[in-house]
C-alpha cells in the first residue's frame, strides 16, 4: 500500500501506536511502518534484511478491540492490508495466528502492536528461575504396570472392565475413573501391548482416582508436570519429573495481558467496560501458556502424552482470568472471590490443549487480593513455622505481604504498581540485555557508575566501552530505578522530600533543569547515536507511590501483629531477589531491620508451586493453613493513609531507620524553594 493509498483511508494524519509488552508508545505519520515506529520509540523489533520483506523476523502481532487504558479501539482497518510480500513469506514460513510482518505493515489508524519474544532481538529476561530446594518426592501421578486378562467369548465383559480388575488386583486401586479419549485408544493399545498396559493413575485425597494415559507393554520412561507461576508481567514455567523432583527445564514469557493492563486494576476495568474483555483476557493468557507448554515439549523432546500434571499459582485477578471468572467484584468492597478453594480441573478445561490429558491443580487463594501464589510462597517459605516474626514480601505488580510466626500468620496485599518493573518511568523498561540494573553514585563527585544486564563489567571500567559496540544501553530496569534513587538520596542530590536539586545547590552537572524541576543524568549517550538515560522528578513521584504503599502494608500487619519491628524480611519473587536490601531499605520499602537478616527467596511462588507438584501432601498442608491465617484488607484500613503519607518521604518522615543509621548517613539537604512564612502571635 502506497502513502497515497494510505492518506486516503483515514482523515488523521498522526496516529497513537502502543508497543507491548516495553509499554513504549507515541505518535506516527499516517502511512509510516510497524518496523519504523519501532525503530522510532526505541523498540526491540528484530530485522536483518532492513525492511525488505525477505528476512521475517519481524513478525508482530496487533491487539484488535477496545483498549480504555489507551483511550482507543483497533480493528483491522488501523492497518494496510495483507500484502504479495507477506503472502510469499507465509508460504514459505508459518505465521502464527494474527501475525504480520512489521516492514509491510502500514499504520493508519490508533494501534496496540505486541512485539513477540521471537521477534525481539534482545530477548525480555523473564528471571523466574528454579530455586534449588529438597522435596519430598510424592506426586498424584504414578505409573503402575498390568496384565490383563484376555477376552473370553464365554465372559464377554469389556476391555476397561478387565483392566479395572487388573489394576484392582495387582495395585489395589477400585473406583477408578476414565475420560471418553482413553476409552477410545484402550482397545487398541491393550492388543499391541499383548494384553499388557502401563497406566498412568492420578489419585489425590478424598477424590476417585483416575487414569489419565495409557502406553501399551511396558513402559518405563519418565512422565513430567509443570509448575506454573501465572504472574501478572510474566509467566513462568518448571518442567519437573515427577520421580525424581529434578527440575528438567525452565523457561518463560512475557504475560501478553500487559496490553490490555499493565496493572490488575486496569484489567479489571477492561473487564468490567467490555462485555468480551473478560473472555479476551482469559484467551489470550490460556493461548500463551498453551504455547510455552508446546514450546518445553518440543526443546525437551518429549511426548506431550508425558506432560501429565500441571500445578499454577497466581493472585486473584489472574485466577479468575485464566479461568474465564469475570473479575468485577474483585475491583469493589468486599472484593469477593468466585472461590478460595483448591481447584483440580482437566487441561482442556482450561484452554490447555498442548499437555493432552494433563490434571491442572490451582492452589487455594487467600483472601480477594492475596492469591494461590502468596499460598505458594507460604508453602515454599513456612512461616507458620518460625519462632522469630518474618515478614515476607513479594514484590511486583501487586505485591503481597504476609507475616507469621508459629503462633500466627497474616496476609495482606498492596498496590505497588508496575513502577518497580521499570513501567512508568522515563528511561524505564523490563529487564533485558542493555538495561541498567545497578547504579552507584559516588557521594563526592556525584559521578555515577552502573553495570547494564548482560554484562560483568562496571561502566567505569576499561573494557566495558568494547562491551558497548555490540550492545548498546537501552534503559533501566525496576532494580536499577530502586539503586539509582537511592543512590541518589546517599550522595545528595536527592532530599529526603523526593526532590532532585539544581545544578547550583548539588554542584552536579548532572542535575538540569528541566520545565520547573530537575532531573539527574545518569548515562549520556547521544554523542555515540545512543539515548539519554536520566531520573526525572516524575520518576522519583512513581517510585515514592510504590514504596509508600508497601510500606504502609507492612506497618499494618505489624499493628496486626502487635510488634514494632521484624525479626527477620524475607524478599520474594523475581524481582525481589535482584533488589539490593541496603538500597531498599534508604528508600524506605521495607521496615528497619538488621540488613543481615533481610534475604532473598528468589521466584518462592514457583517454589511453592513445585513443592505442590511433586508432593501430594503439601496440597492438603496448604489448603489446611490458607483457611487458619488472618488477611488484612489495606484498602480499608483508616491508617494505611496516615503510614503512606510518613512513607513518601526518603526513608520516612515519622519512623526512625535505627538500624540503617548504623551504616548509612543520609544527607541532610532540602531543594524545596517555597519560603515558609513564620507568623509570630501578639502577647
């Protein structure tokens, strides 16, 4: 389609194109490519052949319906048609569903545009990796070998009749049940196995057991389940097998709802505003999850037949999300859940065709806010258990709070938003190669260093500027943000109040001006073709909201609790367990505590969701202790005001940091110009 062509379709001359899951957006001319917008906000779209048509790694994938969040509504008329060049490549290369090539690909309309994991040249790193943990290895699923009696023309019962004899006999197991797709291979797989099968037989607690697949003779192979953290930025998954507990694969994916949301709320406002939003976000999660399930088969080079159990963890909006519950009442008090039980639901159930006759077990939810994957770091993680006061916070989108001992647990959520994800931010991104991920600023120069994921080295260091010729800097990830501030308020260029001085009151070059505030560079890279990367006061804004309110939650179960401070902080989650606990605490995220005594779980949900999965007796422990812990509803608690507003301050306004003071000393300064005028009473 020519630029003429393209005019003549819409009356609009600059367009509103929204790339996810980077959140990068902005105007384009009508008429301007998929591939140049990307190139134009900075996106990480691949492309080798420079916009031919002939390479195709620049697939992309647009979002077409109602998106409020953005304030606009796609369809396929925001976009040229299909075109020869995309029919040749399709031919030749297998798009998949809904997928264009970026350089053929015109805008003419308002567009959300998601750039696939396969597309991008510096591929997201999602950081859900496998925690190494014992468990004790006692799955739901296991094999059991039988020989079952031929048929007789003189006993004419059925072939499932004598298997269930068979089974019954030899591994003592009756009341057994069978789906209508192993009734259908059964006969088949009896005779070439000459009368003799291998079952696999899922049996949990109070529940008939069932056989979920079926090899003929003998079979002696492994079968796998998958661990499943369902987050709301990424989607985690732990190949496992299910005789040894080892960890076989991991891997991951960005959740493709971000464009519809990058927070829950937003999701639950797309739900509730569109009589399909519901069902849209429940296919979209279910059709990524089917495909990074495929996608584990295949780099195993298993069966999907083996894959035979799932487990997922997931907060409550997720939950109802994934299984097609319309979340509108958890956007309302008393935010009710649909269910807070332990569900066991057969794959196809829930959208997931890839693992064939896989049972998919969710665990329980604690409370509207707090979910099966605060259960899950409670399984992982056993406070219930401790004779010290452990506060365990899962950092993300949605963070979840929950502090116990043996004597009490309780739980609470608050609402960080995606600031801590690098959403928000001006020079923010998620973490992936060429994001800075830490910064340290020195307190006498103000001169700034940082290391960039991807690479060991500090900026200040020779060889790091080699580094740069094959990867650039692109931006700065949640940690980095959280270092870079808090660096900031060490070295003086930042006031306890969140402001950013000037140039004059910090002597920092670093710190210009910009409309009626400040902003401190941290990278200059403009006189190599790279970007600027700074910390504007509106990014401070952004992470002050986000740490207010996880503090704030904290404050309140430790009124709950009756104590005045934590024995010990327990940082989970991906990006819990890359937050630096000095930085965290100068800026005020988590409550005063001995820094030695604050450590990191890693991905603890995905733990818990493991532990699950291999041990059918966590399953029961778990749902037992969910129903036993208090939860504290933030939102409707009269002091989470008064504890946000102290906790906007850098560290705090009204609580001492004793234990930080030790080793921190925060200097005093304030780049607040209104003069307060003193009134002095008359005697």
């Amino acid at each position: 389609m020519t630029d003429g062509m393209a005019k003549k379709t819409s009356k609009k001359q600059q367009h509103l194109v929204v790339f996810t899951p980077s959140g990068l957006r902005g105007h384009v001319s009508n008429g301007t490519s998929v591939l140049d917008a990307a190139r134009k906000f900075g996106v990480d779209l691949d492309s080798v052949c420079g916009g031919r048509g002939i390479c195709s790694r620049c697939r992309v994938k647009p979002a077409m319906g109602a998106f409020p969040k953005f304030g606009i509504t796609t369809n396929d008329q925001c976009l040229s048609p299909w075109n020869e060049i995309e029919e040749k490549i399709w031919k030749k290369r297998t798009f998949k569903k809904g997928q264009r090539l970026g350089c053929q690909t015109k805008i003419i309309g308002d567009v959300i545009i998601d750039i696939p994991s396969d597309s991008q040249v510096h591929k997201q790193v999602v950081r859900k990796r496998a925690e190494l943990r014992n468990v004790l290895v006692n799955p739901a699923t296991k094999l059991c070998y039988v020989e079952v009696t031929p048929p007789d023309i003189h006993n004419p019962s059925g072939d499932l009749q004598r298997l269930k004899i068979a089974l019954e006999e030899q591994w003592g197991i009756i009341n057994l049940v069978i789906s209508i797709n192993q009734i259908q291979v059964l006969q088949t797989l009896l005779r070439k196995g000459n009368w003799s099968v291998t079952c696999a037989v899922f049996e949990q607690k109070n529940e008939r057991p069932e056989i979920v697949s079926i090899w003929p003779g003998f079979f002696d192979s492994q079968i796998y389940g998958l661990a499943v953290d369902l987050g709301s930025t990424t989607i985690a998954a732990h190949l496992c097998d299910l005789r040894t507990g080892s960890v076989m694969h991991s891997a991951g994916v960005m959740n493709p709802q971000i464009r519809f949301g990058e927070d829950l709320m937003s999701r639950v406002s797309y739900s509730m505003m569109n009589i399909d939003g519901a069902e849209n976000l429940k296919s979209v999660v279910q059709e990524s999850l089917n495909e990074l399930t495929k996608q584990i088969i295949q780099d195993c080079e298993i069966e999907a037949k083996q894959l035979l159990e799932i487990t997922l963890v997931c907060n409550p909006v997720m939950h109802h999300l994934f299984l097609g519950i319309n979340p509108t009442e958890l956007g309302q008090a008393p935010f009710a859940l649909a269910t807070s039980e332990s569900l066991c639901l057969n794959s196809w159930e829930v959208g997931l065709n890839s693992s064939v006759n896989a049972k998919v077990y969710i665990l329980p939810c604690i409370a509207g806010h707090v979910g099966a994957d605060a259960a899950a770091v409670i399984l992982s993680e056993t406070p219930n258990e401790s004779q010290e006061n452990v506060l365990i916070i899962d950092v993300g989108t949605n963070a979840e709070l929950v502090l116990g001992n043996h004597k009490k647990v309780l739980a609470c959520s608050s609402p960080t938003g995606p600031a801590f994800e690098g959403a928000q931010i001006s020079s923010g991104q998620r973490a992936a190669p060429g994001a800075i991920e830490k910064v340290r600023i020195d307190p006498l120069t103000k001169e700034p260093k940082f290391k960039i994921i991807g690479c060991d080295l500090w900026s200040n260091e020779p060889d790091f500027l080699e580094h740069l010729k094959s990867q650039g800097i692109s931006g700065i990830c949640g940690s980095g943000i959280i270092e870079a501030v808090a660096e900031m308020r060490t070295a003086g260029v930042l006031d306890e109040s969140g402001l950013i001085g000037s140039m004059a009151e910090t002597g920092c070059k670093r710190c210009i001006s910009e409309n009626r505030t400040n902003s401190y560079i941290l990278h200059d890279g403009t006189k190599k073709g790279g970007n600027v990367i700074k910390v504007t006061n509106a990014d401070i804004r952004a992470i002050q909201l986000a740490k207010a309110a996880l503090f704030a939650g904290a404050r309140l179960l430790m009124d709950e609790m009756g104590i005045k401070r934590v024995d010990r902080i327990v940082l989970a989650g991906a990006f819990g367990s890359h937050i630096s606990a000095k930085h965290a605490m100068i800026l005020g995220m988590i409550p005063d505590c001995k820094l030695d005594k604050v450590t990191s779980a890693g991905n603890a949900a995905g733990t818990g969701a493991r532990i699950a999965l291999l041990n059918i007796d966590a399953r029961e422990e778990i749902s037992k202790t969910v129903k036993s812990i208090s939860k504290i509803e933030t939102a409707m608690e009269p002091k989470f005001q008064e504890y946000f507003v102290s906790a906007s301050a850098i560290p705090n306004s009204v609580y001492k940091f004793e234990e930080l003071t030790k080793i921190v000393n925060l200097p005093n300064v304030n780049f607040n110009k209104k003069k307060r005028t003193v009134r002095r009473k008359n005697n």
